[in-house]
C-alpha cells in the first residue's frame, strides 16, 4: 500500500479494515481508532472535498469516530454550514461526549 488517499480509508469498514492490515502493527490500534486519526488528518488537510466522507461518518456506531467526525467537519465547512447541522444533531445524538464536541467544535 503506497499513499492511499484519505478518503479510501474514511471508507473503511471493519472487514477491509481488518483485510488490510492483516499481519501489520496497524491493525492492533483498531478500526476506529484508526478512523479518529484518519479524521484528524482530513480536518488538518483543509480540503473541502472531503467534508462528504466525513459528514458520512457522523452516523458511525463508534462515537469516537462520530467525534471526530464533528471536530474534522467544523474544520472543512463554513461555519454558518457547520452551525445549521449543530442543533439537530445535538438533539440527536445518544453519546454525551458527540454531543460535548458539536458544542465545542467551531
């Protein structure tokens, strides 16, 4: 694997996740630990054009990754975009930690 795009490992599910990384240190980390480092590198690269593969992870089972998924959307969209998800998704979320970085994020 040379430089996969970040948008490909957005898109990882735990089977390819695992198929992947089989026999590699990085499959001890995890799926969605994996995920939260690939969001963060997705909100640090600035590029827009990635902001639907994270807004596809907001409905991820992990809220860790749906955490990261806020912090790395708040940093791809305007902010006025950003604000107009906000309110529903607090409403929405389960997991008071999501809803903790939906406040925060900005």
């Amino acid at each position: 694997m040379r430089a996969p795009s970040l948008a490909e490992l957005a898109r990882l599910d735990d089977a390819a996740f695992r198929a992947l990384f089989t026999k590699s240190p990085v499959k001890r980390i995890g799926r969605d630990r994996f995920l939260r480092n690939v969001l963060i590198a997705i909100g640090n690269s600035g590029e827009a054009a990635l902001a639907e593969e994270t807004r596809r992870l907001l409905d991820d089972a992990n809220p860790l990754v749906r955490g990261a998924a806020v912090w790395a959307l708040a940093q791809l969209v305007s902010r006025e975009e950003f604000d107009a998800m906000r309110a529903n998704a607090i409403a929405d979320e389960q997991d008071e930690s999501v809803r903790e970085e939906w406040q925060l994020a900005s």
